[in-house]
C-alpha cells in the first residue's frame, strides 16, 4: 500500500493542502459501517501519534485516528478521549 494520506484533494485556493473532504468521507463512512473500528480511551501521558505507531506502525497516521474520533487537531486530545481507531487501513484508503 502506498503512504496513506489526506491530502488527496490537491492545493486548495488558497494554496494550502486541502484535508477536509478526506476527513469527511473518512466519518462518514465509518457512520455508515463501512470501517470498522475499535475503542480506546486516551490515559495520562498518551499522544494519538505514539497510538498510531503501535497500532498501524506509523505515527505519521496520527490522523487517521483523529478523523474517525472527531478530533481536529491530536494535540487537542486530553486524557480521557474516547477514541475510534480504524482496525483496517485499506477501508480507509478505499473511502478517501
């Protein structure tokens, strides 16, 4: 599989690379069952990079985590955030 990314849109107008629609269809189609996930709270001392090395063996995936819990930004993410996590990255490469 090639380096998953949410930048598939290009450079938006303004110039900047666009993530929006990558990130919605990301939540929607976990809405409509089409990504399965599973749970995990954030505890004490945890970073949604340090997860997404563990579970996808790239921290750089931060954000696949992120979208699916709602999360605009990880570093937004105290202890105690429940976080949806993709258990499989080729649904979420076919959505996005």
């Amino acid at each position: 599989m090639a380096q998953l990314t949410r930048y598939n849109e290009g450079i938006s107008s303004t110039g900047g690379l666009t993530t929006a629609k990558s990130v919605a269809r990301l939540r929607a189609a976990i809405r409509a069952g089409r990504i399965s996930t599973s749970n995990r709270v954030l505890k004490q001392g945890e970073r949604i990079d340090q997860i997404a090395a563990e579970v996808y063996g790239d921290g750089r995936l931060w954000w696949v985590i992120a979208a699916a819990s709602n999360i605009g930004w990880w570093l937004q993410a105290p202890p105690g955030t429940r976080l949806s996590i993709p258990t499989d990255l080729s649904e979420v490469e076919r959505v996005i």
